[in-house]
C-alpha cells in the first residue's frame, strides 16, 4: 500500500509505503501548498506509471 498526504499546518508531502514486512516512510517540506501540490501529483503519476509497466 502506497500513501501519499499534504499537511494541513504546515506544506509537507508524506509518503509512506507498506510492502509486506518492510514500512518506509518519507516527508518532503516545501515552500507553500501551491508546491507541495505539485509535489504530491506528480509523486501519484510517477508512482502510477510504475505500477502499470508491471501490469
């Protein structure tokens, strides 16, 4: 399972991925939400696009 979040306080992107045993865990601070927006879309569409190659 992959979450990917945008601070409420504060512009920050999370990322947290669960792949059986292992959890990583990964925070991005950004200049405003405008950023951390763009940040978290194209994390989604990167991620994506990863996904569907092994499909």
């Amino acid at each position: 399972m992959i979450t990917i979040a945008i601070g409420i306080e504060e512009p920050t992107v999370t990322v947290e991925i669960h792949h059986k045993e292992n959890f990583y865990y990964h925070e991005i601070q950004c200049e405003n939400f405008k950023i951390a927006q763009e940040v978290a879309e194209t994390l989604r569409k990167g991620i994506q696009d990863k996904i569907n190659m092994y499909k």
